[in-house]
C-alpha cells in the first residue's frame, strides 16, 4: 500500500485497514502465521498519518486474530496479538527534498523511546513494507499455546520417530563421523 505525500491534509489523515478487503495485509498475515495460516485469520489495522512540513508520522495499532497450532504440543490455539506501530519518515537528505528536523514537531515527554525513524524518496511511502517489517520482526520463534506447555504425547511421538531415524543411521557411518 502506497502513501503519496502530497495527499496527506493539513489536519493529517486515518487509514484503516481490514485483510477481508485488503489483499496486502492478507499476503502479510498469512507470512506471519506460515504453515499455521487459516482462513479464519484476521488483521485489521488503524493508523493516523501527519504531514508536518514533509516530515511524516504514522502511529498505530495493528491486531492480529489467529488460529495457530502450538509447536509443543501440537494442538490449536486462537491467540490476538496486538502491536503499537510509530514511524517517522524524512525526506531523503540525498535527494532534492528538504529534510526537517522530526524533533521540531514531537511532543514535550514524548521523547523518541521506541520511535522507528527512516528516509523516503519521491512523493510515495510504501506503508505495505514498513507494516510487513513490523509484523515479521514480532513474529515469535515458537507458537506456544502458553508459556509452560510441556508438549504432549503426539510431539513426544514425532520426537521419537526422528531419533529412531537418526539412531539407525549412526552405525552407516564410519566412525561415528562423516
């Protein structure tokens, strides 16, 4: 999804954002929940945009409501993952824009804790790489149905089944090695 900047009000702007009727945030939800991903999945995502002096701010929220399987114990779980989103975009100092300071328009206690900074070219932003960026980097290593999932006798059973594999191909190899 692409923003032009020249179509940014002065009073700023919301985008809204639902993966029913948005293929892009569909293609990254589905990225995010890899071989877990359903059709039940869904993403929706709100943000305000502000254009202060071509300097741009995006704040948001986007909720992810999935259906994944746990990677210990293999069974399915629903889990709704939110995730703040604030982005600040400068023109590139390279180019023939002129770039503003972002300090100028931040709010006093705000300060920049958190805050995700980066230049953009021409009169575009691509909001749909910036959104998949945020969204792969959150993604966990392991789907976990909760924190202390021990796993069950099916992972336990897929876990044997590959050490019997492995034990049975040890003595093929001369001297233990390779």
């Amino acid at each position: 999804m692409e923003l032009f900047i020249d179509d940014i009000p002065e009073e700023g702007m919301t985008i809204e954002v639902d993966s029913e009727h948005d293929a892009w945030i569909q293609e990254i939800l589905t990225e995010y929940a890899g071989d877990h991903a359903c059709g039940e999945d869904h993403a929706t995502l709100a943000l305000t945009v502000l254009n202060c002096e071509d300097n741009i701010d995006l704040r948001g929220e986007l909720k992810m409501h999935l259906h994944l399987t746990c990677d210990r114990c293999l069974e399915p779980y629903d889990d709704t993952r939110c995730m703040k989103i604030h982005m600040v975009f400068s023109p590139n100092p390279d180019s023939k824009s002129r770039a503003r300071n972002f300090d100028e328009y931040t709010t006093e206690g705000e300060g920049q804790e958190g805050l995700e900074f980066s230049y953009y070219d021409g009169d575009r932003i691509d909001v749909g790489d910036m959104i998949r960026e945020h969204v792969l980097l959150d993604r966990p290593a392991k789907n976990l149905c909760h924190e202390e999932c021990a796993g069950s006798v099916k992972s336990a059973e897929k876990t044997s089944i590959r050490s019997h594999v492995l034990v049975h191909l040890k003595p093929q190899i001369p001297n233990g090695r390779p």
